[in-house]
C-alpha cells in the first residue's frame, strides 16, 4: 500500500473509486473494475456499495482536518 484510500481523481470512470482502490493497493484499477462488476453480476450488492464508497471515501485534494492530499501526497509538513 502506498497510502491513505482516496477516489481518484485521474484514473475514474464513475467516481474514481475503483480507480483509487486500484492506486492504493498497486493494483490495475481495471482489475478492480472487473472484479467488481463480476461480483455486481453474481448477486453481490456492488451498486450499493459503491454508491456508499464513493460518498464515505474522499477524493484526491480533498481537506480532511488539517490534512490535504493533492495527486497522492501529503501536503501537511512537520515543523
């Protein structure tokens, strides 16, 4: 894992959360895309949740706190 789970806001087709899952885990987010819409076909609930995910998940730039995260990485600085 290379860092916090975020939506993608490069790599998205919907909402960039397959795209961010696939960033976080150095996975190819189509993988995660066909893996998803496999289980969505399956029975599993995946719109569902992927409607969840993309509202609970924060995308890229996106404040949380102090904190700031702008193409992956942290903008908050030790002094």
């Amino acid at each position: 894992m290379n860092r916090k789970l975020r939506r993608s806001n490069t790599d998205k087709v919907i909402t960039g959360v397959c795209g961010g899952i696939g960033e976080t885990f150095d996975i190819d987010p189509a993988i995660v895309r066909l893996i998803w819409a496999a289980l969505c076909l399956m029975g599993f609930s995946g719109v569902v949740l992927y409607i969840i995910a993309s509202v609970i998940i924060p995308a890229e730039g996106d404040v949380i706190g102090e904190e700031e995260v702008v193409d992956g990485q942290d903008d908050t600085q030790d002094y």
